[in-house]
C-alpha cells in the first residue's frame, strides 16, 4: 500500500482523511421527508378517484 506523507514524518494521506467528518445522511430535516411522502400519497389518491369517477 502507497502512503503519501504531506512532509518527511508528518500524518499520512490516509489518516488525514479519516479525520474528515461528514454529516449523516438522516441529518436531514425529517420534516420535507414527511411532506414529500404526503403530497405523493395526496396525489395518488387523487389520480385513483379521478380515474374511478370519469
């Protein structure tokens, strides 16, 4: 396995990365995850009544 150093004893490319954080995906505010799913269910529902009715 190759290691880049950034100089001659100093932390390698590897472990500087793995100091990285990066946010969660579920982070995310939940709040638009619900409202999405509600308006895909309000117009699925929608579009099964309209094709019942007419």
């Amino acid at each position: 396995m190759i290691y880049f150093t950034e100089a001659l004893g100093g932390p390698s490319y590897i472990s500087a990365m793995s100091q990285q954080t990066y946010p969660a995906p579920f982070d995310s505010d939940i709040r638009i995850d619900y409202a999405l799913i509600a308006i895909g269910v309000g117009a699925a529902v929608f579009a099964f009544i309209y094709l019942i009715l007419f």
